[in-house]
C-alpha cells in the first residue's frame, strides 16, 4: 500500500499552501484531487483555444504568498509577474456617474474629488484610514493568527480593550458606512465590499470593513498570464520539493485507525498516511469524508455565490474591472439575496476584462470578458429550479449591451450557475467564500485548523479559518500546518 506523511484533500489555495509548507519541511506529501488540475475555486476554462479564469478575479496580500514560498525557497517575484495596472477599477452608476479606482490610493483620492466632490474625497481618505486602522489591530490577531475563541478573545480584550475597540465589532458594516460617508456613490462602493466576504452589510459586522483597505490601499494586483498561474505555479514550487499530484481522484472517506487518522480511501485504493489535510469545503468533510467527527459543523449560514459567465466579446478600450450599480438603491440586492433567497431582481454586475486586468491572450478580434452577479447559495435540501439563472442571465446581458460595455453579438461561451457550482465543490452549496459573516460572533464560528476529536485530521479551505478568499485561504493551509507542528 503506498504510504505518505501526509495526503491533502484538495488542490485549491488552501491545499496548495499547506502542501507547500509540508513539503518544505522534507515530508512526503501526496495532494489529491477530484478535478483534473489544481486551483480548485481559482479554476480556467477555454473555448477555442482561448483560456480565461472562470474564479478569482483580483489578488490581494500577495505578500502572503510570497511567505509561503519563501519557506519554500523561492518568492513571488520568481515564480509570477504581479500586475498593479493604472486605472484599475470603473464604478458605473445608473445615471452615468462614473467612478474610476486607480492602484495608488492618492490617485483614487484625487479621481474621486474630480468627479465626485471635495467632500466625498475626505469621507473616502477618512473612511481608509478608519479600514486601515481595523485591519492593523484586527488581522494579527483574527487572520494571522491560530482561530480564535470566545475565551481568548476575552483574554486578548483584557490586555489590550483599546485597541480591540478600534475593529469596531458591535454595529454593522452599512452602519458604519452610513456614520461616515456622505456621498451615495462611495457608499455603495463601500458597502460591496462586503460581497468579498460573501456577506450581507446590513448585519455584517463592521470590522469587515478593513476590506476596503486591504483592496484600495494595500493593492489590488493581477497576474500575468492569469490568476491560474498562482494555482500553477503553487504546484510547481510545492512538487519541486517533492509532493506528488493526482488529479480525477475523488476521495470517498478518511480511513482511521486506533482513533485517529490512517489513511485515504478513493475508489479501490487505500493510501496510508499519518496525517490528512482535508482542503474540501467542511460541509463535505464532516457529513461525508469523515463523519465521525462532532467537534467541528458545517457553517449554519453558506457565503453567497455567483452566477458567472465568460463572454468573446469584440476587443474594446475598457478599464480591466468594471462594476455595473443597478438602477435601484443597492441594499435591494442583499434583501432579495439573504431576505427572499433569490437572485437580485436588478443585479449589481461586475465584468473584468481578462486581457487588461491578467494579460490573458484572447481570440483575434475578441476578448474574454468575465461577468458576474451575486446570487444566494443553493438551498440545502436540493437544486433550485434553474430557469431562474436563464431570466437573471437575460437581465444582466441586457444591463451591460444597454450601457455599451458588449456589443449586440458579443456572445456567451462559458457560463455557471450556483448550482453547477455547488456540484463542483461538493458540501459548498455554491458558496463562494465558506460561511457567510452575517454576524458579530462569525469570526468564533468557523472551523478550527485541527480537529480535536480525530486526531492527525486538519483543516485548511476558506470554509474555515480564517475564511475565504485566495490570501485567507492560503493563511487557513498555514494554520493547519501550524497547528500539525503544535
Ligand atoms: C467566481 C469566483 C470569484 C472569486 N473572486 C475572488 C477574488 O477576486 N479574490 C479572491 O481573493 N477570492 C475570490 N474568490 C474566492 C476564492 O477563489 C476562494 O476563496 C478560494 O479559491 C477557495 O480556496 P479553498 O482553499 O477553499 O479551496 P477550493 O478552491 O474550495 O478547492 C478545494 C479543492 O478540494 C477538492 N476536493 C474537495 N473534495 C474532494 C474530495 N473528496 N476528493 C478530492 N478532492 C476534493 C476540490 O475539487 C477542489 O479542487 C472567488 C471565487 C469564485 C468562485
């Protein structure tokens, strides 16, 4: 029987850091993976020879990759080419009120007085430094840190309450948007970035808004080639110190041995191990790979998902993201998602254009222009009816070929609803983030990194801590590794 130190479940960001890690340590690691290449939710697709991502669309933290493969003997800068881009993001409003978003903050600041006002300029550069402030006394301790409970927050809150007061746990995102920011138009690009998140900011705690920061003052960055080239180039470092890939190779449980972990069962094959780091979604863990485990549940409420598509649309002069506001206040989006669980009656689209934003290689004279709408998870006792997706599909085409961003015959080739989402990554429901953060105790509520009642079972995927998102997820295979080392 073949025999590892340890086998990771799943070859998404959170599998791919913790197999980067072990393997630099000298273990011998065997990455496993349903799908028939790495990156999991960070995935591509192609059409006529043409790739595009068909997940992720920005990268933020890169600083945490760069950790993870320096501890691997190489760096970022090695194995990828960052892109910062110039006029990086274009928020388009219903009545033709444009918002561009530069890299540089300060240019941001100064694109913001030109077309919106002095005044909306100052509640923006305050408002970053309120999301800067939460995220310097909030990420030591609740990102990089092992998961937090109630107790060691208390704890922590003892030593130092003034600083804690600073990530503003107890009222919600929208409300401190509301306190701080005059201007409608940066409100609502405030309040998005609760979409990071996959969650709603009418109950979100406000903590969340360090988001802002992370993206629009520490950098939002592409990546040459495509996002895919992190997931790839994750596998090749992680394989150059020795782990070993399959690919097309389910897991169907965890096998155990005098209470605790012993090895991997897929399909006939039995493979022994000392140690599993399970990177599935943790739904998928605890009711199907090993469902003996008691002390850790699957999230109570999934992260929303998204109806995406990839569009060959005729090659224009557009920014690489752009974000479509829909004509009505933009907090409907979140009642229909969270409220009446379904898709936004008037959807809030984004659309990045693949060659601009990750220099990607369309076809001739078209481009890959992703786009996507938020959209509820999938329910948990089976599928939606899926004509739904056709009649926000036909809404969000016709929002985008109204305002001009596609032409009349600019076509879909590639397309994915929630529940072909949640199909792809069994026990995720579509969600795209892990567990939604609707509310205070959210950071309490993830899974732990090691599971006390199976031991040698670890966890790292955005359904966990410290939750979702390609930086987050990357930290959560950190975490496992951290906590297996003890
Ligand atoms: C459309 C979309 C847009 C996004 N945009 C952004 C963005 O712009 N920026 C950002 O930071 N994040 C973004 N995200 C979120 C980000 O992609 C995810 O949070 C992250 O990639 C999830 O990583 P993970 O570690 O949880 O692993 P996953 O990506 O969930 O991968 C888990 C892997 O485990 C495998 N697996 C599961 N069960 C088994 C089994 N039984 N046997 C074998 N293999 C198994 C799966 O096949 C999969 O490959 C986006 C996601 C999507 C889908």
């Amino acid at each position: 029987m073949a025999s590892y130190d340890v086998v990771v479940i799943g070859a998404g960001m959170g599998g791919l850091a913790a197999a980067n890690l072990l393997a630099a340590q000298g273990k011998s690691i065997l990455v496993v993976d349903a799908l028939p290449e790495a990156g999991g939710k960070m995935g591509r697709a192609q059409h006529e020879g043409v790739y595009f991502d068909t997940g992720p669309s920005v990268l933020t933290l890169p600083e945490i990759l760069d950790d993870i493969f320096k501890a691997a003997g190489t760096s970022v800068a090695d194995e990828i080419e960052l892109l910062k881009g110039d006029h990086v993001f274009e928020y388009l409003f219903a009545n033709g009120t444009t918002v561009p978003v530069h890299f540089d903050p300060n240019d941001t600041l100064q694109a913001v007085r030109e077309t919106l006002s002095e005044t909306a300029a100052e509640d923006l550069k305050r408002f970053l430094d309120y999301a800067k402030n939460i995220w310097d006394v909030a990420a030591p301790h609740f990102v990089y840190g092992p998961a937090p409970t109630i107790g060691s927050a208390f704890k922590l809150g003892m030593v130092k309450w003034r600083d804690l007061r600073k990530v503003d746990p107890m009222r919600s995102m929208k409300a401190a948007i509301d306190a701080q920011v005059k201007s409608n138009y940066i409100r609502d690009i405030l309040l998005r970035y609760a979409t990071y998140n996959g969650s709603d900011p009418r109950s979100a705690p406000a903590t969340l808004n360090c988001i802002a920061w992370v993206e629009m003052g520490a950098g939002c960055y592409g990546v040459n080639g495509g996002m895919h080239q992190v997931a790839q180039a994750m596998e090749r470092v992680a394989a150059r110190n020795g782990a070993e890939f399959r690919y097309d190779s389910p897991v169907a449980r965890i096998l155990t041995a005098n209470g605790r972990v012993s090895g991997v069962q897929i399909g006939d094959e039995a493979i022994a191990c000392d140690a599993v780091v399970s990177n599935a979604d943790v739904a998928h863990l605890v009711n199907d790979l090993a469902p003996q485990v008691s002390s850790v549940s699957a999230p109570k409420e999934p992260s929303m998902s998204g109806w995406t598509a990839v569009v060959k649309a005729k090659r224009t002069d557009r920014p690489a993201h752009q974000v479509l506001f829909p004509e009505h206040d933009y907090l409907n989006e979140f009642s229909d998602i969270f409220d009446h669980d379904r898709p936004p009656t008037s959807p809030t689209v984004y659309v990045c254009a693949q060659e601009k934003a990750h220099g990607r290689e369309g076809w001739d004279e078209h481009e890959p222009v992703f786009i996507m709408a938020n959209a509820p998870a999938e329910p948990a006792n089976g599928a939606r009816n899926a004509d739904i997706w056709g009649e926000l599909e036909s809404k969000v085409m016709t929002r985008l070929r109204e305002r001009g961003l596609l032409a009349a015959d600019d076509e879909i080739v590639w397309r994915r609803t929630p529940g072909k989402l949640a199909a792809t990554f069994p026990g995720s429901r579509g969600s795209i983030y892990g567990a939604a953060s609707n509310n205070q105790f959210a950071a309490f509520q993830r899974a732990p990194n090691a599971v006390k009642d199976l031991p040698g079972l670890y966890i790292a995927t955005g359904s966990a801590h410290p939750g979702g998102g390609v930086p987050l997820c990357m930290l959560s295979g950190r975490a496992a590794v951290e906590a297996m080392d003890g």
